[in-house]
C-alpha cells in the first residue's frame, strides 16, 4: 500500500477521500490513472472500516484537459460498481485556474474547497 495512506488509516476515519492522479497524467494514459486511483481505493477499502469516497480531477486547460475528462468518466463508473461516493467538481472551469491552465487560482481553490464541505454536509 502507499505508504502515505498507511497514516490515515492507522485513525480509523469513517471515511476517506483520495484525491490523486492528476499529475500521473503526465506519464500514463487516462484508463491506466483511473485505473491506478481504483487499485489506491480497494487497497484502503481492504486494509480498513473506511467509507471510500473518491475526489474527481479538477479541469486542466492544457493538452491533459480530455484526459481528465476521461479518468473523471472511468472513475464515476468504478464508484457506481463499488459503492463508494465520488466527489464532482465539474463546476470548476477554466475560470477557475491560473494563466498556466493547470493550477487552480484563488476562485478555483474556493470552488475546489465548497464541493468538498458540500459533500460532507450532504454524507
């Protein structure tokens, strides 16, 4: 298992929330970051009592911006087939992000930051 995960489930939560891959990207194509994201969330579904909640990929404005697209439609499947929650943050556009189209900026961060409180109001 990741090792940066080991912490978190150490606590016992009642849910977590992985939000990972965009940078994966960069070197691995949009079924293969799904994919790594899916085989990440049965690894703390079997190593704990936690509730598997998976955070989408935020948009990109770059020549990723149809991967995430992809990655974000595999991993809404994964979710329906595996009872877990997914957190969408479609609502962020490219208003939302910084000169570079990668980055979130200060509005995309609020928006990023109101799905999460959100959900979590809603669950």
């Amino acid at each position: 298992m990741h090792s940066h995960v080991v912490p978190t489930i150490d606590k016992s939560p009642d849910q977590i929330s992985l939000h990972v891959g965009t940078n994966d990207l960069k070197s691995s194509t949009p079924s293969d970051v799904a994919d790594a994201i899916v085989d990440l969330a049965r690894e703390v579904e079997n190593a704990s009592e936690s509730e598997i909640v998976i955070s989408e990929l935020t948009a990109r404005n770059d020549d990723y911006s149809d991967a995430v697209k992809a990655v974000n439609k595999r991993l809404k499947q994964f979710c329906l087939q595996n009872n877990w929650k997914i957190i969408s943050h479609a609502n962020i556009s490219s208003n939302g992000l910084h000169k570079g189209g990668l980055h979130l900026n200060k509005e995309g961060n609020e928006v990023l930051q109101k799905n999460f409180v959100n959900f979590l109001r809603s669950n």
